[in-house]
C-alpha cells in the first residue's frame, strides 16, 4: 500500500504538476522509499529525547546497532534534547526509520526538516532570483532586495536584535565560572597559599600530631549508631568529618563548645612565639568556635592551623593556650573511606549511621542516604601538605629581585635573586629532577584536587611539581606550576607521586601588585619594555612595618635607577588622560576592522556559539568568551566616553564607539553611511546592529584595539530561503546557545559560511 501511494504520488506530479508535498501519503513511507532509491546522498536522522536523559553518548550507543555513525551534532533546549545523525551507510538510516517503533515513548525518530527539503528539491524546481550569494574573489557579496524600508532617515537611533547588556553578559560570565569551580570533592586550600614566611624557612619533618594518633575506638564501642556530619569531601571515595552525636546520649557539639569556652578564657599566643606542630587552641570564623589544634604553617601574620576536632585547616590570627587537660583527649575528627564512588552523591551535611563493627584496628559502619546503604571505614585523620599549606620564600626590603611575569599592573610575579635563595632553588630543582628521573612510575590512581604532583614539563624541558588546578575528563588535568608562573594540561599517565620532602618546600616566586598602578593592560610600549626587563636584575622596596605591605611594591631597576613602576605608569596612561595631549584626526589615520585582534574560527571545526541576530542575510554570532575578558574593556571606554562629549561621524569600516539601549558604549564597525541618514553599524562584542545618531557615536582611541572581537558574521551554507515568516520565527530565537560547524572563512574578515542544524530545524 505505502509503494503504491509513493508511485502515484510519483504519477501525480509528473502529469498533473502537483506538488508532492499536497498529496495525502504516509510521511515515513515517503521517506523510506525515498532513501531506498537515493544512495549518493548524505541523509540525516532527527531523534529527539523529550526526557532529557540523554547526551551524546547516550544517543550513539541507541544508533550503534543499526551501523556507523559518520556524523552526530547535539543540541539542547529547554523541553528536550536533540541529536542530528550521519551514518555513513543509508540502509542504517533506513533500518532505524522501519525499527523506530521499537523505542521508548520518549523518544521520537524522523528524518530531519534539512534532509526533507534535500528530498523535495529532486521532484520539484525552484526558480526564485532573490537568494543569498557569495563570490570566492570578493570575499563577501550578498545580494538582498532594496526597499523603502531600507532607507532610515536622519532622527533618532534605531536598534535591531535583543536588548542585552554588557553587565549582565559579564555576570552571566563569573556565574558560570563559579559554577564550574564548584566540585563534589575539593580541598578548598587555595587561601592556605601564597603568604610568606616572616622566619627564615626550616626543613620540616613528617608531622605527627598526638592527639591525632590517640584511638578514639572505644567511643564506638558501647554504642549501636549515631549522627555522622560530613567535614570536606576529599575525593570520590572519602571524606573527613565528626560524629555530632551518639545513640547513648553523647552530643559531641556541646562538648566542643565547652572546649571553646575554656580555650577563650586562657592567655592569648603571640604568633612570633609559635612553632611548627604546637598544639593550640585556634579561633575558627566558620563555626565561631575555638578548637583544638596543631601549627603547620607560620605565614606572615597569620598562621595555619590543622583543627583536630573538625577535620580540616584553617588559617587564623587568634590563636590561644590550650588548657592541659585537653592535651591526652584523643582528636573527634576521622577520615571516612568508601569502596564505591559515592562520595559524590552525598548532597546532605549529616547522616544517620549504625555501628558494624568496632576494633583498634578498624571501625566499620553504616551510613543510610536515602534507604540506600553505604559501608564505610574509618581511620584517623592526618592533614596531607596540600591542605596544611606551603610557604613562599619571603622577601626583604630593598633585596634584589627578578621579574618573571607581568599582564597587567595589578599583579606580578617575581623570584628572590638573592645568593643564598638560588642557591637553595637550584639545589631542590636538581633534587627534584633527580627524584622524578628515577621514579617515572605514573600515579596510578585519581588525583585530589590541590594535589601536588611531580611530571615532564614541555614548557621547562624537565621535571617540575605542580598542584591539581582543574579536571578536563579523558585523564586530563590542568596542572599550575609550584615554581614558575606557568600552568599546564597534563595526562594522569604523566603524573608522579612525589615525597612529602619535595611537597613541603617552600615556593620559589610571589605574586604581588606594583604600588601606585593603573588599572589598564600592558601594551604598546609598555609591552616592549617589559620583555626587556624579564630576567634583569630589580630591587624590591616596600613597607615592612606593615603586615600586609609585600603585597604591593616597587621595583626599581638596578642598573639604571629607575623606578619601574613610574616608568610604566607613564607608558600605561592613556592618551586622554594626559594634558596637552591631542587625537590624531587627520584622514586615513582612523582604526580599521584590520587593526583589532580577532578570534579567528578555524575552517571544518564545531564551535559553541550564541546566535545574537540575524538581519540583510548574516547571522551575527556570538562565542562565550566575552564576559570573561570584557570588563576591564568596558570600564576603560566608560572613563573614555565621560571625558570625551564630543560626537563623530564615522568612516566606512571603522571602529568607533556606539552607545545602546541600555546607556552603555560599544565598540562598533561603520558598516554603511550615506548623507542625510542614520550610521549603520554593529557591534563587535555583543553582535547587535544598529542605526545610529551621530550623538550616539564616538571615535575610538587606540588605546582600547587591545580586546579581541567576540562576534563572527556567518552565511548559512544552505539553499533554505529566508522570507519575512522566517526573520519573525528567527526572532523568537534570538540570544540562543547552539552548536555550528565553520564550513570556509570568507576572505578573512570574521566572515564564514557556517552549517547549524538547529537553525536549520528552525527555519525549515
């Protein structure tokens, strides 16, 4: 029946001149005979999964069986999520079309509306005369029918595309940064490092702290369960923590809080006196407590302290005597151990526990999360190095230094090149290398975070340690040198374990500010005059007589006397802030869409970007990039425009100033002035485009080319006919994330033809 209808369909159009698409068939019959008789055509399968359980991998292991995947894209909305698929034979599309019955309700199967459309073109001819083209010679041509609409006539500013801010796309942009840094497990000892010694750097020895050595087994012993509290998770498989109560009546929270109350009535410690591995009673911000504890690190004018009650360290400035009789109670905290990845899951700070079994040598239990059971293991809690902290070589006023790093005036990084602190770099480094020479055995196992691991540098050439920064997946991690401002992607295959003696060394630069600096990047000269200074020897200068003043220095460069810092200020200064100092406005001397660096898209890659609007033919696209870098841009043109009132009219393609719908100003390209009319322009950061007044407008200064553009102008490479129905359906997806793949850049202007098939969905 379904072959008869497609050979009269067939019949229907060939004598009566019908389109096929009016006749009254069965889609998915149509279309299963149409892949039976095209072989030599790529067709793409739309399965769409309205549970939105499924991701990529997902999606591929539902198509395996019916043959291989050539090519699969991903696209998530609000209800569901799509997957558009290329398999590299058609009788798989043609199976999984004829078996897709077989899947689960939420799951639907079609051929997709670009797929459609290729099928409906080889039984009818379209002939229309007003389509996009393009022209390999001359970069760019589209041809688009001219109107009186196009005519906008000299008034007031008129905008098109959606009313975005800057701000919030910078909001947006931290938001997302913090969420990525939230992890299931995390040591959170970033504020454990970067503060100096203010005592001259002793070798330490593995730490052994009483308290926490004393068996606290015997708690367990007369008890059938309790309230475990979760501490800091540490990896997929453990965690530290306390109980907060038992069965018998023992609340542990009352009994820290008498502990407090007695260390707040002794003598307070002067942190000049303390000493590695003192036991102390240390003031705790987050629960407001003071607690039992042991000194791992004294940094500046605080100190970091490894509370044996609670499981974690903390870096502090109150610091007291321990009455004597809290010094023989063995420590409440522990480590718990899992055997299966659960750690993770845990969403709650406590859980209920029941005892399983109880020995000095291992205490078993059970803990319930949500009617499931956990067996876990408890042992007793030692703080690694990596939560403990490592030093930094402090720095004297008025020592000798080097530069090693400079991106900006807000921070620097520097190492001591005094005598006997090289002496001591060199030494460790060799020893280090050495170490990891012969023990190039990987680690064997996933890292925690914060980690300091030993591995190959392809930046240095030798062995390095580094601290675990962030994981990528696929093994990859992202390392942040020990010992040079560096940070590094490197595999878990590369890693070495390294000896608490290599961990405990103190790192070898500070990161610190200039004094006096100006909030703008290093460019230009001041660009060239830093890589001059790198690895020229500089006095250091700062305030010893405050406890905070390494944080910001001077530099003085030795051979000459000069201050760096005054050296850069006037190189750094932009020109309108300075007297007397006047714009080049002479013609031809204007910046051109050439002069900004840009984010170039790499032909046949798939990016990630943010359709802002389209509009005469183009798709203004939008990558992720923007808020992350844009706002020290944006606070330079904001100090740029309330200084400079007066208004400009631009040239064709340059860069200028636009002010938008929400008050702020946009760095912008002239794309079209005519007399008596409004500028067009759009905007090379956000991706709007407009008509602007010329009040709306003002000159760029050379200053603010540093930032890159984060707007690409795409040409879908399709022959889908845009009329005014689809401009208006486009509308209503205006500022969505999609996924494109870059077909050809077209004449290297941030033009390129792109494929999307969700924009392609959308307009079929």
């Amino acid at each position: 029946m379904q072959n008869s209808n497609f050979k009269f369909a067939l019949f229907a159009m060939k004598f009566f001149s019908l389109e096929l698409y009016t006749l009254n068939i069965n889609k998915s019959a149509w279309c299963m005979s149409s892949l039976k008789m095209d072989k030599d055509c790529d067709y793409e399968i739309c399965m769409v999964d309205s549970s939105k359980q499924l991701i990529k991998e997902g999606f591929i292991n539902l198509c395996r069986k019916f043959g291989s995947i050539k090519n699969i894209t991903i696209h998530k909305t609000d209800y569901e999520n799509q997957a558009f698929i290329q398999f590299e034979d058609n009788d798989a599309a043609y199976k999984l079309l004829n078996e897709k019955l077989d899947f689960p309700s939420f799951i639907k199967v079609d051929i997709s509306n670009r797929t459609q459309k290729m099928i409906n073109s080889k039984f009818r001819k379209e002939n229309e005369e007003d389509v996009e083209k393009y022209d390999d010679d001359d970069n760019l041509k589209t041809v688009i029918k001219e109107n009186g609409k196009n005519e906008i006539k000299f008034g007031n500013s008129i905008y098109i595309g959606p009313n975005v801010s800057g701000r919030r796309l910078i909001e947006e942009s931290k938001q997302l940064k913090i969420n990525s840094k939230i992890t299931p497990y995390n040591l959170e000892n970033d504020d454990l490092f970067g503060r100096p010694l203010n005592t001259k750097w002793e070798k330490l020895n593995k730490p052994e702290f009483e308290l926490n050595n004393l068996d606290f087994y015997y708690r367990f012993e007369n008890c059938t369960g309790g309230e475990i509290k979760i501490e800091k998770k540490l990896s997929p498989n453990m965690f530290t923590g306390f109980t907060t109560f038992f069965n018998d009546g023992d609340n542990i929270q009352d009994k820290l809080k008498i502990i407090s109350n007695d260390i707040e009535c002794s003598d307070l410690l002067n942190i000049n006196d303390l000493k590695y591995g003192m036991l102390v009673g240390a003031f705790d911000n987050a629960t407001n407590l003071y607690g039992r504890g042991y000194v791992t690190l004294v940094a500046g004018n605080s100190v970091n302290v490894a509370l044996s009650d609670y499981g974690r360290v903390i870096n502090t400035i109150k610091i007291r005597v321990l009455p004597e009789k809290y010094n023989k109670l063995p420590g409440y905290s522990f480590k718990v151990y899992t055997k299966g990845d659960y750690v993770p899951q845990l969403k709650n700070t406590s859980y209920v526990f029941k005892v399983r079994s109880v020995c000095p040598e291992r205490i078993v239990l059970i803990m319930f999360d949500e009617n499931k059971e956990i067996k876990v293991q408890l042992k007793k809690w030692q703080p690694t190095i990596e939560e403990s902290g490592v030093s930094y070589i402090d720095f004297k006023n008025n020592s000798s230094a080097e530069l090693l790093k400079l991106k900006d005036m807000s921070s620097i990084f520097i190492r001591s090149k005094e005598k006997h602190h090289f002496e001591f770099f060199f030494s460790f480094w060799n020893n280090l290398a050495a170490y990891c020479y012969k023990n190039p055995q990987p680690l064997n196992r996933i890292p925690l975070y914060g980690e300091i691991v030993g591995f190959k540098s392809t930046l240095t050439n030798n062995y390095v340690r580094g601290r675990i920064h962030k994981f990528f997946g696929d093994n990859m991690y992202s390392v942040k040198h020990m010992d040079d401002p560096y940070k590094e992607n490197i595999n878990l295959s590369e890693m070495i374990e390294l000896q608490f003696e290599h961990k405990s060394m103190p790192v070898s630069f500070l990161k610190v500010g200039l004094k006096n600096a100006l909030p703008y990047p290093i460019q230009f000269d001041a660009k060239r005059l830093v890589e001059h200074v790198i690895g020229i020897r500089l006095s250091v200068h700062f305030d010893e007589s405050k406890a905070e003043g390494w944080k910001y220095v001077d530099l003085n460069i030795t051979i000459v006397k000069e201050n760096l810092n005054s050296i850069l200020y006037s190189l750094v200064e932009p020109l309108w802030l300075k007297d007397n100092a006047t714009l080049d406005n002479d013609i031809g001397s204007f910046i051109k869409y050439i002069d900004l660096l840009r984010n170039e898209l790499v032909e046949k890659s798939v990016v990630n970007m943010t359709f802002v609007v389209y509009h005469d033919g183009v798709f203004y696209m939008r990558d992720k990039l923007f808020g992350k870098s844009f706002s020290l841009l944006s606070d330079m043109i904001k100090e740029y425009c309330s200084l400079n009132l007066n208004p400009y009219l631009p040239h064709i393609d340059e860069v200028c100033l636009g002010q938008f719908p929400d008050g702020m100003w946009y760095r912008v390209i002239c794309d079209q002035v005519k007399p008596g009319e409004l500028v067009k322009v759009h905007s090379v950061d956000l991706g709007n485009v407009a008509y602007l007044n010329s009040r709306n407008i003002k000159r760029l200064p050379e200053e603010l080319i540093f930032h890159p553009t984060h707007v690409s102008l795409c040409i879908l490479d399709s022959s889908i006919q845009i009329n005014e129905e689809k401009i208006e359906l486009l509308q209503k997806y205006e500022n969505t994330d999609c996924e494109l793949t870059i077909v050809k850049s077209l004449g290297g202007k941030n033009h390129y033809l792109f494929n999307c098939p969700f924009i392609e969905e959308v307009l079929q």
